[in-house]
C-alpha cells in the first residue's frame, strides 16, 4: 500500500500539469510503485496467492496504458520507460 506520501512524489513526476492527477503517465507511475513493492512482498510470502493475482492484474492495466501510451505519443512512451526503469 503507497502511502500519501509516496503517491504524492511520483504524481509530482510524472504530471503533465500543476493538477493532473489522473493521466496516463501518473497511473502507470503509480501502478509500477505499487508492483515494486507487491513484487518484494510475494518474495517473502511466495504461497500468498492472492496478492499474486492481483498483482496480475496490475501489470495486465500497465500494459495496457503503455500500449496506449505508446499509439497516442510514442515520444512519451519512451521518455517514461526511461523514466521508470521498464525495458520494453
């Protein structure tokens, strides 16, 4: 779980503007915090299954904002990759 914190330092980067909350780039910074830290949770509790498959779901509404990321502005999709630390 992110704290206000936390949340608050990733919309900070990755904002298009002063009071974007909800954009694309913010939702998948978001969501790639919260699969780091889901990630080291299930190396410790590796039959916890169902943090795995909501952890599934996670990277699968990733992909997706990537993919339309990547069709809308492929400019953007890059720097952000970069940004995260993604390979793709």
């Amino acid at each position: 779980m992110l704290t206000k914190r936390q949340k608050g330092g990733v919309v900070k980067d990755l904002r298009r503007h002063e009071k974007d909350t909800g954009s694309a780039e913010v939702q998948i910074g978001l969501l790639t915090k919260r699969i780091k830290e889901l990630t080291s949770h299930l190396k410790k509790h590796p039959k916890d299954h169902h943090s795995r498959r909501g952890l599934l779901l996670m990277v699968g509404k990733r992909r997706r904002f990537l993919q339309y990321i990547k069709r809308a502005n492929e400019k953007v999709h890059s720097k952000l990759m970069k940004q995260l630390g993604l390979d793709g």
